[in-house]
C-alpha cells in the first residue's frame, strides 16, 4: 500500500503561513529547491485544497516558471507528472492536466487511493490535511524548517490533532533548512 506523506514548510515555531496568509520566508535556494524536488519525485498523486492547488497550478500553467533554470524545468516537470486530487467547495474547474476536482474530503476514497496506489500520495494545506490527520490516514510527516520564527499564523498541524512519532530521518538541507522524517506510530 502506498504512504500518504504530509510534506510542508513549517517555521521553528510550527506555522506554514504569517498571520497575513504570507509564506515568502520558505522562498528556498537553488540546494533547498534541488532537495524539495527529489523530495516530490517519487509521489504519484497529490491531494491539495484549493489555495495551495492555485499556487502550484503556475508550474503548469505559467511555461516562464520553467524557464527560469534547469531546477525550474526539472521541478516544473515532476509537479506535472504526477496526478493532483483537488477538493474545494468553491471551485467549479480544474486547469490543470491529469487532475480532478472533488466537492469535500472523503477518508475511504482517500484509503482506496492509498490501497491502489502504486508510488505515494502527499498531501498539503494545513485544513485539508487536517482531515487526513483525524482520519488517522497519515502515515509520514515530511517537515522542511528553515531558520525563521514568525511569531504566529496558521499551525502546519491542526489543534486536537495528535500522533505519536519516529524519526526516520534528520538532515541539514542548506541555507540553515534543517529536514525532518518522521512514520506515525500505530
């Protein structure tokens, strides 16, 4: 069975946005951006809410994106390579290729995909992922922290939300980005 992976940014003091919706400060450089990708590479099938299917959406949508470096082209590529699960309440159509819109998160579609899923699933958006969490669908955290403290904003894990951890893995990435593996444990 493949893993559902919750693959974020987060700040030292665990958000993935400032209190004004901003996420400038995970802006990566080109040894981050080179470490997200192969990060992604092997995922099949992504499960965005909507604002983040937006901001990802450019890779696709926007050829200039890609044409800015071989990093770009090489990230630009794998986004688009894989299939995207997009569930919004306010969003009508896709502009994308390879994805499908669904109307709300429904955790035993979600296990079927996990169970017929031939690489993994990541999913990403705190609220959407939140869903996953309560369903206790989540089977790996993959936490990319760079040297910031943003004082507050939205929490990369909902409150209520618990799970207890192994580290998998630890690594210093570049640029202070420091990366965190970890399985939930059963």
């Amino acid at each position: 069975m493949a893993k559902l992976i919750y693959l974020s940014n987060i700040s030292v003091d665990g958000f993935i946005e400032d209190e004004d919706g901003q996420f400038g400060w995970t802006e990566p450089d080109d040894e981050v951006f080179k470490f997200i990708t192969d990060l992604m590479r092997p995922v099949g099938t992504y499960l965005y809410g909507r604002r983040i299917y937006e901001t990802m959406a450019v890779w696709e949508t926007e050829p200039a994106f890609a044409a800015e470096s071989e990093l770009a082209a090489d990230f630009a590529d794998v986004w688009k390579a894989a299939s995207k699960v997009v569930y919004s309440t306010t969003l009508t159509d896709v502009f994308t290729e390879r994805t499908r819109l669904e109307a709300s998160f429904d955790p035993e579609q979600v296990r079927e995909i996990k169970e017929s899923a031939t690489s993994d699933l990541a999913i990403a958006g705190a609220e959407l992922a939140g869903h996953a969490f309560q369903a206790g669908l989540v089977d790996e955290y993959h936490l990319l922290v760079p040297p910031v403290v943003i004082g507050g904003g939205k929490p990369a894990v909902p409150r209520g939300v618990r799970a207890e951890l192994s580290l998998l893995e630890n690594q210093a990435v570049g640029n202070g980005v420091v990366y965190l593996r970890y399985a939930v444990k059963s």
